[in-house]
C-alpha cells in the first residue's frame, strides 16, 4: 500500500465518521474539520478552516474549549472533557477527546479532538435516574401500604377481642340499663 492510498483512506475516514473531528494550530484556529464538525455549525469545513472559538461559538462555550485546549497543551497529554456546545443544529451533549500533535522533532505544532455526541445517552441515562426515582417513590408507598394494612389488622384483631369481651360482660352480669348503654356504647 503507498503513501498517497494511506492518506486517501485516512481521509475517508474522517469525512465519515459520525464523530466531530478538528485539528487546530498552537494559536487556537482550525486547520481541519470534517464534515460532522462543520455540520453540527451549520458551516462547511472551508468557512470554518482559520477561526478561532469565539468566532464559532457563544462565548460560554468558546472559554471553556479553550481552556481544556490550554489543559491539553500543558501537559502534552491527551485528555477527555464532557460538557455542552451550542451550534447552528442546536445544543448537543459530548464528550471530546484532545491530544497533541507533533513534528518529527517531538515539538508540539497544535491539537486535535474528536468529539462523540453522547446527547441521546444522557437523556437515556436522565430518563433511567427518573424512572429509578419513581420506583423507589413506588416501593416505600407500597411498604406504607403493607404498613398500614398490618396495623389495621392488628388495630382489628384487638377491637374484635374488646367488642368479644363487652358481649361476655353483657351476657354474664346483672341486667342493668346503666351497664348495658356503656357495653352497647363500645
């Protein structure tokens, strides 16, 4: 396989891919974008190849992609952030991965992410934490229930041995119109 059919194919595979997938200098512009990118946007990959940020994001979001760029670049390490942008598609929950790139001299010439948008998982996962609330809500009313149905058995089963033991009072002592009411009273 040559060079020329190495490169062909990397390209394919980043114009395709669902991910957001930017390459940026040491001054923050873009130099690369693909298509996913320029998508989310609402630009093509040419309208935003020499910008920066703040001229492609609210200002929110454009301060805290570059502070995860400056993170990335101070430790030449790659790093994931989560966290939610704004664009021309509307507003999409991510998770990016940034790294640095390059020379051959091991110098750093700039950074590169690519961003899954994790949108869908976290209202899967925001739909499960509800759902999960209320079967719990569900469960402690049902062991209320099993509560109070017990003690109103219990309070029943008492009452009955009360109400049992004023109709042996009635049946054994004297016929008394006084002691009668207060028996027939319970």
């Amino acid at each position: 396989m040559d060079i020329a059919n190495s490169f062909d194919i990397l390209q394919a595979v980043i114009e395709t891919t669902p991910d957001a997938i930017f390459v940026k200098d040491l001054e923050g512009r873009y130099i690369v974008v693909n298509e996913a990118a320029a998508r989310f946007l609402g630009k093509s990959p040419a309208e935003i190849v020499g910008k920066n940020d703040f001229e492609l994001y609210p200002q929110e979001d454009a301060r805290k992609f570059i502070e995860a760029d400056r993170q990335v670049l101070a430790t030449g390490e790659p790093q994931a952030f989560e966290g939610v942008a704004t664009g021309e598609a509307g507003t999409q929950a991510y998770l990016v991965t940034k790294g640095v790139y390059r020379d051959t001299d091991g110098r750093i010439l700039g950074l590169f992410g690519i961003s899954h948008d994790i949108t869908e998982l976290r209202l899967a996962h925001e739909t499960l934490k509800r759902t999960q609330e209320a079967l719990f809500r569900s469960q402690k009313m049902e062991a209320v229930g099993q509560l109070t149905g017990g003690i109103a058995h219990d309070f029943n089963n008492l009452l009955a041995i009360i109400l049992g033991n004023a109709e042996l009072l009635k049946a054994y002592l004297p016929d008394d119109p006084r002691i009668n009411d207060l028996i027939d009273s319970l």
